[in-house]
C-alpha cells in the first residue's frame, strides 16, 4: 500500500522570498511560513502557539511568488513534506525540513497590482534540478 505525503497550510510570509535560478534556468523560490494555532488553557487564557515551515516553490510557482509575495502576506499552500540533509562547511550533517508545494492561493485584500487566486497543479522538478538546487554553497551552513 502507497502512503500518502501532503500538507495543507494557511499563514504568513516571514520575509521576502528568496528566488534564484539554477544553472538549468529553473527559478527556485524559498521563504518561511509562519502558521499560528490559538487556544485557551485551562484558566482560560488566550494563547498563541507559532510554528515555522521552510517553504519551496519551482519554476511558475517560483515566478509567481518572486512578483506577488512579501513578507507578511497570508497564502494557502499545498504540498509536500521532504527532508534533505548536506554536510556543512565544518563536515557537520545538517538536516532541514521542507515543504514543497504544488498548489498556492493568495488570501486576504487584494489590491489591483495582485495576481488573483493561484492553482499550479502538481510540478515536481526533474532529478537535475533537485539535485543541483539541493547543494548549498560551500561556504554556506543553511541551504537557503
């Protein structure tokens, strides 16, 4: 029996994506996702708890999110759960969780010079790619 990899997310940018394109001319686009779940204890209280996400976008994703995100936009993101690990300038091995998406939605306002709503399909890059976009600098501890 096949498994099953996929995630659902709704938050905001942490900051600007980071895009580049590899040497193959695939863009590549990188940025945190900060989701929030609020609850009450038992006294009560409201409390806020924020997780991080590593978020990866490719080719018209990447463009798309070059042109329309910035930090602090909310979006939905569809995709997939990969762990990668690489060896860090000291020899270190260094493990980074990401999410890879397929499908991504600008939510909130949107303003004239925004892109409406945005649904991709499933684009995975091609092994060369991967493994190109995967090797971070030498000179580099995070792969992004």
């Amino acid at each position: 029996m096949a498994g099953v990899n996929r995630v659902i997310l709704i938050g905001n940018l942490g900051k600007d994506p980071e895009v580049r394109t590899i040497e193959n001319g695939v863009k590549v686009a990188k940025f945190p996702l900060a989701t929030t779940e609020v609850y009450r204890d038992r006294s009560g209280n409201k409390n806020d708890q924020t997780e991080w996400h590593n978020i990866v976008m490719w080719r018209g994703l990447a463009d798309i999110a070059e042109k329309f995100l910035s930090k602090g936009k909310q979006v939905y993101i569809e995709g997939r759960i990969k762990t990668r690990s690489w060896e860090d300038k000291d020899g270190n091995k260094r493990y980074i969780t990401e999410i890879v998406a397929d499908n991504m939605t600008m939510l909130g306002g949107r303003r004239d010079d925004e892109a409406p709503a945005v649904d991709t399909g499933n684009h995975a890059p091609d092994q060369d790619a991967v493994s190109q976009a995967e090797t971070p600098t030498p000179d580099d501890d995070l792969p992004f």
